[in-house]
C-alpha cells in the first residue's frame, strides 16, 4: 500500500494524516490498530468525495476508497489466521513521552466487540479521583462498542489515608449503581499487595500495559486537552495486546460476593 494518496486528488489533509499513521501502524505490525485507521481514514475519505463536485477527483477518490477498502478487509483476514495459530497473536504499542493520539478509544477500541460480555481491569492506581473518572470514561467506551457486556470486573488497591478511601470507594460505588441501572454488574475488589496492570476481555486479547489507565498527563481545567485524551499529551509507556483463546466465564452474578482474607468487595453493600 502507498504511503498515502497522492495530494493530486484533493484529498482532505485529516484524511492524509490518518492513513499515514495507518501506513506506520501497519508497518510497525499493528495490524487491527492499523485497520482501525484505515476506517477512520475511509470514512473522511468518503466525506471527502461527497463535497467534491469536480468529476474527475471524485473518480479518483472512489479508486482510493475501493482499494483502501480492500486493505482494510485483507489486513483483517490476515489478523484472523493468525490469531488460529497455537501461539496466538501479538500486537504492540509503543507510546513515547508526550506523545499525542491516544484517547482510550484508539487505543482500545479495535479489541472491542459485539462478542465481548465480560471485562477484567487488574489496575492498583484506581484511586484518585482524576483515575477514577478514566476508569468511568473506560467503562462507557466498554458499552458504545461493545452492548453485550453483562459483567465487568475491577481489581485494585486503596488509599492509605482513611479519608480519601472513603471518597474513592464512595465514587466507585456510584459507578457500580450507575452500571447496574444499563443491566452491567461492577464487582470491585481491593489488593493491597497488587502491582501488576493487566485488563482481559472475554472475547480472547488481553491487554497489557505499563501505566494502567492512567498514562495520560495532566491538563489544565478548560482546555481541550482536558475533555478530549485524543489531544492530551502522554507519559512514555508500551502496551502489549495479546489474543488467547476465549476463557471460561465468570460465575453467575445476581450479586457480588466476598471470598477469601484480605479481599473488600465495595459492591457488596
């Protein structure tokens, strides 16, 4: 696949920015996260060819979308055999220090889908309340592409000071009840001895990834930085998503339980 259409068929410079940084991805063998751009980069294409009135762009257009089209669904197939072989299918994101581009939605997006029911974050930086709001924007991103979701799972740690675990445990106990009024069990447990930062969604990827949630740096109130990750500047870290065949589900849940020593169900009230 070129690099990016040539700049002779008028196209959109939003639309060039985003195949070029699909090219990169693809590149790089980040194939989903790759065809994911390639969708984005369709549909401003496509937007594109609409406005257009002079005929002869939009013939070349509608040539760059059908063969953009192709690629997106070739490199699809491609991720589908591989993910058929015993080692499974490894994809990579480096994200580098300031780096910008990476709202919750890019990044974890192309691993969310209709068959997804059920969602296991391993994160210990849940806690304050700039954390607990990625959390809850996590979350609504879980219910816009994937609808099936039934259950999801939190494990993480608490504050140390007796006052700010009682806000923090306060605030994820309004998300449970605001999940369960959309049909979502929250169980949420806390570890104190937790580090690792893992999420695994039942639909086989696991995602790995070094700053949990909370890889983005902090904006000033009322910038856009500060509604829309996609624009906010991040800390250095890598995420590995990883796909594994299909797990066994979780037990029934009418409502959360507390089991075993040192473990604090907040959802069980």
């Amino acid at each position: 696949m070129d690099n990016a259409p040539s700049s002779a068929t008028a196209i959109d410079p939003r639309a060039l920015a985003v195949l070029r940084t699909a090219v990169e991805a693809e590149q790089s063998k980040r194939y989903l996260f790759a065809v994911d751009l390639y969708s984005e980069g369709i549909k401003l294409l496509i937007d594109n060819c609409r406005a257009t009135t002079n005929e002869k762009i939009k013939a070349a257009l509608k040539e760059k979308i059908r063969q953009y089209l192709e690629h997106a669904e070739a490199l699809k197939r491609t991720v589908e055999q591989e993910k058929k072989k015993s080692h499974g299918y490894h994809e990579q994101l480096v994200i580098q220090e300031n780096g910008t581009g990476f709202g919750l939605e890019r990044v974890f997006g192309p691993y969310l889908d209709g068959e997804l029911t059920e969602v296991e974050i391993d994160d210990a930086y849940i806690r304050h309340n700039h954390q607990i709001q990625l959390f809850l924007k996590f979350c609504a991103l879980i219910i816009k592409k994937s609808p099936n979701v039934k259950h999801i799972r939190l494990k993480t740690s608490c504050d140390g000071d007796p006052a700010k675990k009682h806000i923090q445990v306060t605030r994820l106990d309004e998300i449970r009840l605001n999940l369960l009024q959309r049909g979502i069990f929250l169980l949420i447990e806390y570890c104190d001895t937790l580090h690792d930062r893992e999420i695994r969604f039942d639909n086989g990827w696991i995602i790995k990834i070094g700053r949990g949630l909370d890889y983005f740096k902090r904006a000033e109130p009322n910038t856009v930085e500060f509604f829309e990750l996609d624009f906010r500047p991040c800390m250095a870290t890598t995420v590995d998503m990883i796909y594994k065949p299909k797990r066994a589900p979780f037990p029934s849940a009418s409502g959360p339980s507390t089991s075993g020593s040192g473990r604090d169900m907040s959802s069980r009230r």
